[in-house]
C-alpha cells in the first residue's frame, strides 16, 4: 500500500486525493499506518513533507 501511496505522491496528488483513488480503484481501505509510513519514506528520499 505504501507504494501506491509514494506513486500517488509522485504524480502530483494530495494525500486525500491518493486515498480516495486507491480506495475507489482498487476497493481496500487505506491505513493510517500505511500513510504514516508512506509519508516518512518520502520525508527520508526527498526531503518533502506529504500534505
């Protein structure tokens, strides 16, 4: 999930707008883990926090 969640940062998304395209296409449910996660692989590889 977390890799969905970094491809969706990546392409210039928000991150409601990340969960509500995972959610609506591939019908899981993301985690707060799964974000809080996603967003810390990001703070360390580019030094941007995911808002």
């Amino acid at each position: 999930m977390q890799e969905l969640l970094k491809r969706c940062f990546y392409d210039k998304m928000t991150i409601t707008e990340a969960v509500k395209f995972i959610e609506k296409s591939y019908g899981k449910k993301v985690t707060e883990k799964s974000i809080k996660t996603a967003k810390e692989n990001i703070k360390a590889c580019s030094n941007i926090d995911w808002e």
